[in-house]
C-alpha cells in the first residue's frame, strides 16, 4: 500500500493543497515532494530494492517498472525548473494562470502513474483520459489565440481518440464471450494466459480501434493534427512534459494488447499495422519538416517522427524491440533537453518563428552551445544513446523479413536530419538585421545547470549501460516473447 | 362467387359514398380546434351538387387532354378503391401483386392530373405541377417500404392478403405495425396535400402545390376532380386503418365497428396535425419525405434482423 | 424492450439529421438520456438493488440534466444563432446516414451469425458513434460538435450495453464523470472562443495550419 500512496494518492492531496495555498514558492517546495519520493521509489522498485503489493486494480511488472522510472524522471526535472520558469514574465492575463499551474501538474503526476500502473483496461481508459484532462488547461497557459485555439484542438481530437480507444476495449470483451474469460473484467494477466481463446476478428477489431484511438494520443500519423498543434504551443516545460511522458504512457496501452495478441494469429496483422503506422508518421515528419518555419513545431514533428521509429521498432520485433524500449527512455530524455532550451530562447526572443530568432551563439552562448549539442544527441550522433538505439533499431529492421524498410527510413531520417539541421544552424548563427533587440549576454540560470545535467545523464547512461537495464528490459522481452 | 361480388360492390358504394362525409369531419374538427362553428359536416355534397349544375369552361389553347383528364381521375379512384379491402370483404379486384397496380394506378391519375395542369399554358398550374411531380418523387419510396415491407414479412403480394396476414401477437410485431402506420401517415399527408406539406385552405396561389393545378377548371371538370381528391384521402384513410384492424375478428359487426372507430380516430388525428402544424418551407420538404422512407427503411432493417 | 428502446435512439438520431436549429440537438440529447437510462434499469427491475440503482440515477442527473442544461447556458451566454450552418445539405446528409444505418445493420448481422451478440443495440450504438463522426465532419459550429461528441459516447454506452460486458459500476461511472468534465472544459474553451477569436466556426481555427 505504500507505493501506492507514494505514487498515486501523494500527488493528489499535493494538488488539493496547491488549491488552497496561493503563493508560487510554496506550491513550488510542496510539489517538489512527491516529484522527489516518486523518483526516489521508482528507482528502488526499479533496482530490486523494494518488492511491490498493489490494490485490486494495479499491478506491476516489468514493463511498468521500466515505464514509471521514465515518467519519474521526466517529471522531476520538469518539476524542479518550474519555478523558475514560472517566474519570468507573461501578459497579463496569463498571470492568474500561474495558480493552477502545480494544481494540475501534480493531478498529472497521478493520473499518469495511474495509468502506468494499472493492471486493467477500464482503469488503464479512465487515467488516460485524466491525463488528457490534466494536461489541456495547461496548454491555455500563455492565454492567447493560439494557445485557444491548441488547447480546444487537443481536447478535442485527443477526447475522440480516447473514446475509440474504448470502443475497441469493449471490443476485447466481446472477443472473451464464450470463453472462460467472460467475466473476468480486462484484467491484463488473465487476458495474456487465455489468448488463444479469444474470438480473432473481435480480437483485429479491437486493436485496430485500440491503435487507431491511441495513435491521437502518441502522436502517430495520420491523427498527428491535435498533438502537434498541442506541443508546439505550450509552455516548454509542459510540452517537454508531454513529449517526454505522455505519449509513451498512451504507447503502454498498445504495448499491451500487443501483449495479449501475441500468442494468437493476429499478431502478424497487428506488427504489420504498426510497421504502417511508424513508416507513415516517419514520413509525415519528413515532408512536413521541409516547410516548417517555427521551431517548436519542429521540435513537434521530431516528436512523431521519433515515436514513428519506436512504433517501427516494436512492429518489426526481435531486435528492434529491444532498441525500441532503449529508444523510448532515451527519446524521453533527449526531449526534455531541447524544449527546456527552446523555452529559453522563446522567452528571450518572445517569438516561435525561426525568421525572427537569430544570432543565438552570439547572444545566449551557454542556451545556443546547449541546444548544438542537444541536436545532435536527438539525430543519433554519439556518444548519445539514441545513436545505441537507433543503430540497434535498423539492425533489427536489417534481419528481419522487410529489409528494403530500413533504406526508406533512413532516406527519411537523412532528410530530417538535413532539414533540422538548416534551422538550427541558421537560428544559432545568421547575423540578425533587426537592432532593437538588447544585446546583453544572457548569464548562467538554472533551467541550464538542469540541461547539462540531464546530458550528462543521458550520455552516462548510453556509455555505462548498467546491467540492470539491460536485464530489465531483456524480462520485458521476454514478455512479448523475444529471448536475446 | 355472387356473395363476393356483392360484398365488392357494396365496398366500392360505400367508399364513394362515404369519401366526402370523411373529409366534411376533417373540416368540422378543424374549425371546431380552432374555437370556430364551422362548416356543417355534409358541406362537401352540397359543394359537389352545386359543382355538377355549373357550366363547363375549358381554355382556349389546351387540347384533349384537359377533355379527358378529370374523367381519367375519376374512373381510376374507382378502380383503385375496388382493389382496397374494406373489413373482411374481399376486395372486387384482387389479385397476386396487385399492390404495385394500386401504386402505380395512382400514379397514372397524378401523371395525367399534371399533365393536364401544364396543358392548361397558364404558369400557375406549371409551377404546380412542378412542386407535385418533385414530391411525388420522394414519397413513392416511402410507400414501397411502408406496404413493402409488410408485403416482405408476410411473404404474400396481394393487398387483401397482406392486410389478412397482420395479426397482433407479440410485441415487436405490434411496435413495427405502429412505427408502420407513422410512416403510412407521413405517406398519406403527402399524397392529399394536407398540412404540413400543403395548406389546403390558402389562397396565394404561389404557396399552393395541389390546388394549383386545378386552379382553372370548372363545373364537371372541377366535380371530378373534387371528388378524386375526396375519395384518395378516404383510400389513404382506410390503408392506415387498416394496419390495426384485426382482421382475425370473426364478427362482422364486431368488425364493422371498430372500422368505424379507427375512422374517427383518423379524423382526429389529422385535424389535430392539421391545426398544430405550420407548413414546411418547400426545400425543406424532401427531407422530410426522406424521414419517412428512413423510418420505412429502418423498420424494415430492425424487423429483419431481430427474427 | 430493449429492442424498442434501441430503435427510439434510432429515430432521435434521424432527427439530428434533419433538425435545424441548435437547441434540436440538445433535446436528442435529453431524449437519448432518458432512453440510456430506462436501457440500463431494465435489469435491476427483476433482481432490484440498491446498488444497481445508482448508475441508472447518475446517468439521468449527468446527461439529462447537468449537460443540456450547461450547453443551454453556452447557447443563452454567448447568444449563438439558432440555426446552424450546415455544410452539406440536410437532404444529402439524410440520404448518407441511412446508407451507414443500413450497411451497418447488415454487417452486424452477418457477425452475429459468428459470435452471439444482441444485434439491434449493438447496431444502434455503433450507428450513433458513426453518426456522430458525421456531424463533427460536416457542420461548421463549434457547438455543434460539442453535440457531436456527446451522441458518439452515447452511442458508445449503448453499445457498451449490448456487449453485455460486466464493467463494474466504477468504470461506467468514471467515464461519466470524464465525458462531464471534458464537456465542461470544452464550455470553456468555446466561452473563450467566441471572446476572443471572431466567431464560432470552426473556419475562424484557421491559424496554426503549416
């Protein structure tokens, strides 16, 4: 019960208290604690220190354990450069925003670990579509036009995601009728024991609308709309939020009925729906990141095009899946990195446009090395560790059955590259004409003693590649039937 | 054999003679909802009787199908009435498919009605004729899945047998008779221009879809076709009354009465409809000749399927 | 009686399709409630509980009388005009949902040959969901689609009805209160809207487009 507590019920009574109290600094050092035991507990469950006793509707295995450690992560840095993101000035009617913002930051928390750590379909809907709820005022944050017309976007199209999401679990019941399944209530384990029970065109049925629902949310062509629109105009620590931890959590919802597909006959069809899924949203990154003049919009489309490859990954299997789950920590990781930096030269240039940012290296040297550095990590240069993922990724595409995948994506990736490369190269070091800008340097801050850390601890991570990771995520292989 | 004959002709008398005093109730009701006295209920006999002393005038430049067309109205009502089946007298004519002759023997009377309201050259009865072949369009479907689809689940193609094979046992069959008798409804206010569609009692011209086409006929011609349109809405009347007759009565009278009854009960119904309904506006109106063919189509979908 | 029930929901959806004024959808919302509700009780009218009586009650509070009456304080608060705008004609839309209506009618019968399923509601509910991404595609106003969303989880309560799955109360009471609050915070995005962006048409979101 204890973990629970920690994990779930910790984060809730932190955001009733965040109601009642007004002052930024208070709520802040409030937050921070359950942000620190969440981390804290994550990586003990993780490491074997601590073995779990959850209520009825949770459960843990490794798939979770390795999940809730990602979401720990990315939300103690968010968590800690809050604050002083907070503090720099917004308009006007953006100010009272800033009250809610750890309110719904810590019911995040919760509803997420809810969702990971749920051992049900119906519990598993309900987080997710808390989180969905949780994080939408939080894209309003800026109170503009764009913001608006985001936040009604993601709600929206996220909303209808989610409801086909629970159309196909209804699906997965209908495939349990006549079986001894029936009845047994969309607990995870008993579907995994009796697959091969299940009635198979329910069964296609339901991951299609499973895929289909949570692609919205992943962020996965061609339902990509909501979610760019979403990422590309919140507030930086939330879009590094959503970038780093929402969309893999939705990912763990098709990582399960994959799960419970496996032993069946479907499973080919449902690899090759996700093989088409992450061909097309690698594709859809590619042509969109030709005409794309804002940079977080492109950060957005790096978002869809990474998610795209570990969609490719787990679709291609063996291998892949194994630099899939790499590439889903690491993706994480190296995205919290570049929207922090990204936020850094929004709120000096207070303009999303490339056109108008220029002359970073010479004026934010510390934000523009950062960024340099975080571009490269994210298109897979080393030593970063989505060049191990990413390497293992195409091996597994290599040796497997469609070979002729691995030169299309990799044309893709190069142009990506190319692409993202022109802007950034041309945002850090095009001389700008524009001389009202004040030329001070800007001074060492915080939100970038946070960056470096976390680059240290995503090249550390990639070079030392602890065992303990490597047998977590080989027992998470074993589970979806891949022995190394 | 000879019993039968009878029992036809005697039907047919019987709907001749009772289509005016029909539409006289539906008048009387009406103005009575409406806080009037109104028109005594025998007004359309006596209208009738005065339509038959007065001259005959036709238009100059119309040729023989002006001449023939109210006679061709009138000759096909009858024959159409002789093929609806009143109480447990089989109609004179019956036959197997004779519901698509009943269908499209109404039909050739329209046809002919518009045709004689373009032969006319006055643009008034063009436009009518118009808005009545566009409308014509769209309920003909309606009553294809309305008797059609009654026809399909009974499995017979005469109407007398189709009506004989309703019986009311259980429940599911009785809530698709009634949602059958809705649409049959919606069918019937089409097809006799009656409120929501068309306001029988306007004046402006440009509103009118059936007055329209008659506009300019008199004396006989005018009789004739009055009284077509008296006897359509009675035969539409006894389609409708029919679906909840139960033929499996045994007892003439018994029978007889509750004919009488749903006939009252008819009268009501349109005259409340009449008086609480405002017209559609006229794009609106295949629309809502599509809403009925839905409820046709989809009764038709739900009755199949839950067998 | 389920049956009936199932084929009411499939009138009041016709409806939608051929109303035109914003307050027709908020009544076959009312009137899908009410029939949601009566759907649900029909069991615990022969084995009667306490505990079976509390789904039936909140559906009735929440999307009977809580939602409409919200979206009517939309309509009133930001004086939308009555009629909406469609995008394609009422008629073709009509002709286009008993196409849908009846193709899928026909597969679910050809399924329920394989598995047994109760087909009437299961093709209700699957009806409104489908015809719910209709009206989101094809009508222009914002609150209409808020409508639009609210027939699709409709339809798919029906549908959840029919698979006869045992969910316990807690689920089917957590995606009320998540439809609620999503409709809620969708109230205010729309108030937020209509002040500051020009209208509310989908056409004034036109400015995050590539």
């Amino acid at each position: 019960m204890f973990e629970f507590f920690i994990f779930i019920i910790l984060p809730l009574i932190t955001s009733l208290i965040c109601y009642f109290i007004k002052n930024l600094r208070i709520q802040y050092c409030i937050s921070l604690v359950p942000g620190i035991l969440h981390f804290g507990l994550a990586l003990c469950i993780f490491i074997g220190f601590y073995h779990t006793n959850l209520p009825f509707l949770f459960g843990i295995d490794a798939l979770s354990k390795l999940w809730i450690l990602i979401l720990s992560n990315v939300y103690f840095w968010v968590v800690l450069v809050s604050y002083s993101y907070l503090k720099r000035p917004v308009n006007s009617k953006a100010e009272a925003g800033k009250q809610y913002y750890f309110l719904l930051l810590n019911f995040y928390l919760a509803a997420n670990s809810a969702a990971i750590l749920s051992n049900h379909f119906g519990m598993y809907w309900v987080a997710v579509e808390a989180t969905t709820l949780s994080v939408a005022p939080l894209i309003y944050f800026y109170r503009n036009e764009e913001a608006l017309e985001a936040m009604w976007k993601y709600l929206f199209l996220i909303s209808i995601g989610i409801a086909f999401a629970f159309i196909g679990i209804l699906f997965l019941t209908l495939s349990a009728k006549g079986t001894i399944l029936e009845g047994k209530q969309l607990f995870f384990w008993e579907f995994i024991k009796n697959a091969g029970q299940l009635n198979p065109i329910w069964l296609k049925a339901s991951f299609v609308f499973i895929f289909v629902g949570l692609s919205t949310k992943i962020g996965l062509a061609p339902m990509q709309s909501g979610d760019i629109d979403a990422t590309s105009n919140a507030p930086s620590p939330i879009a590094a939020l959503m970038s780093g931890s929402l969309r893999i959590t939705a990912l763990l919802g098709v990582l399960r009925i994959l799960e419970i597909i496996r032993p069946t006959a479907t499973y080919e069809f449902a690899k090759l729906i996700m093989i088409i899924g992450g061909m097309l949203s690698i594709f859809v990154a590619f042509v969109f990141m030709f005409k794309v003049n804002n940079y977080k919009r492109m950060l957005a489309y790096s978002s869809v095009e990474h998610l795209g490859i570990i969609t490719l990954g787990i679709g291609i299997g063996g291998l892949a899946f194994i630099g899939a789950i790499y590439h889903a920590i690491y993706n994480s990781i190296t995205k919290v990195i570049l929207f922090l930096t990204a936020g850094n030269i929004h709120s000096r240039y207070q303009s999303r446009e490339v056109s108008k940012v220029t002359s970073v290296m010479k004026l934010m040297p510390v934000t523009g090395w950062l960024f340099l550095i975080s571009f490269f990590a994210i298109s897979g240069i080393p030593p970063s560790g989505i060049f191990f993922s990413e390497i293992k990724i195409f091996e597994g595409i290599l040796f497997s059955t469609k070979p002729g995948l691995l030169f299309i994506a990799m044309f893709f990736l190069l142009f990506i590259f190319i692409n993202m490369g022109k802007i950034i190269f041309s945002m850090l070091y095009n001389k700008g004409t524009n001389d009202k800008q004040d030329n001070s340097i800007e001074k060492f801050e915080f939100i970038h003693f946070v960056t470096i850390a976390l680059l240290i601890i995503l090249i550390a991570l990639a070079i030392i590649s602890p065992d303990i990771l490597f047998n977590r995520i080989s027992s998470i292989g074993k589970d979806f039937g891949i022995n190394l | 054999m000879g019993i039968e004959i009878i029992q036809g002709i005697i039907s047919i008398i019987i709907i001749i003679g009772l289509a005016p005093l029909f539409a006289g109730f539906i008048n009387k009701l009406k103005a009575i909802l409406t806080g009037r006295i109104g028109a005594p209920v025998l007004l359309p006999y006596y209208e009738l009787q005065k339509l038959f002393k007065k001259e005959t005038i036709v238009a100059t430049d119309s040729s023989f199908i002006s001449r023939f067309s109210p006679l061709l109205n009138f000759i096909i009502m009858l024959i159409a009435s002789a093929m609806l089946p009143i109480g447990f007298w089989k109609p004179l004519i019956s036959f197997n498919g004779d519901i698509i002759l009943f269908a499209y023997m109404l039909g050739l009377a329209r046809f002919f009605q518009i045709l004689a309201a373009m032969d006319i050259g006055s643009s008034f009865e063009g436009m009518g004729a118009a808005r009545e072949a566009t409308f014509a369009l769209f309920a003909e479907p309606i009553f294809f899945f309305t008797l059609g689809s009654v026809a399909f689940i009974s499995g017979q193609t005469s109407m007398y047998e189709i009506y004989h094979s309703i019986r009311l046992d259980n429940v599911s069959y009785i809530v698709f008779i009634i949602i059958c008798s809705i649409s049959a409804f919606l069918l019937a206010v089409t097809e006799c221009s009656r409120m929501p569609i068309d306001d029988p009692n306007t004046h402006l011209e440009l509103t009118m879809i059936h007055e329209v086409m008659i506009l300019d006929n008199s004396g006989l011609d005018l009789y004739l076709y009055q009284y077509s349109g008296y006897i359509k809405l009675f035969i539409y009347g006894i389609l409708e009354i029919s679906f909840f007759y139960p033929f499996s009565a045994h007892s003439y009278l018994v029978g007889l009465i509750i004919f009488i009854f749903g006939a009252i009960i008819l009268t009501f119904t349109l005259a409340i409809v009449e008086t609480i309904t405002s017209r559609f506006k006229m794009k609106n109106i295949p629309q809502y000749l599509l809403f009925a063919t839905a409820i046709g189509i989809l009764n038709l979908l739900i009755y199949t399927f839950t067998k | 009686m389920g049956n009936v029930l199932s084929i009411l929901f499939c009138l009041s959806l016709f409806y939608v399709c051929i109303t035109s004024r914003v307050k027709g959808f908020v009544t076959v919302l009312r009137i899908q409630g009410i029939l949601l509700s009566i759907i649900i009780v029909i069991p615990f009218i022969y084995h009667f509980s306490v505990f079976g009586i509390i789904l039936p009650v909140t559906i009735l509070l929440v999307k009977v009388y809580l939602i409409p009456k919200y979206i009517n304080k939309i309509i009133l608060d930001l004086d939308i005009k009555r009629m909406i705008e469609p995008t394609i004609q009422q008629f073709s839309f009509l002709l286009l949902v008993i196409v849908t209506m009846t193709v899928i009618f026909i597969v679910t019968h050809i399924l329920s040959q394989s598995t047994e399923l109760n087909v009437i509601p299961f093709a209700s509910g699957f009806s409104a969901i489908i015809i719910g991404i209709y009206i989101i595609m094809f009508r222009k106003k914002l609150i209409v689609h808020v409508a639009g969303f609210l027939i699709l989880e409709n339809g798919i309560f029906l549908f959840g009805t029919s698979v006869a799955s045992e969910l316990p109360v807690m689920i089917e009471m957590g995606m009320l209160l998540d439809v609620f609050v999503v409709v809620f915070l969708m109230g205010i995005a729309i108030n937020n809207i209509s002040t500051t962006l020009s209208g509310f048409d989908v056409t004034a979101l036109g400015r995050l487009k590539d």
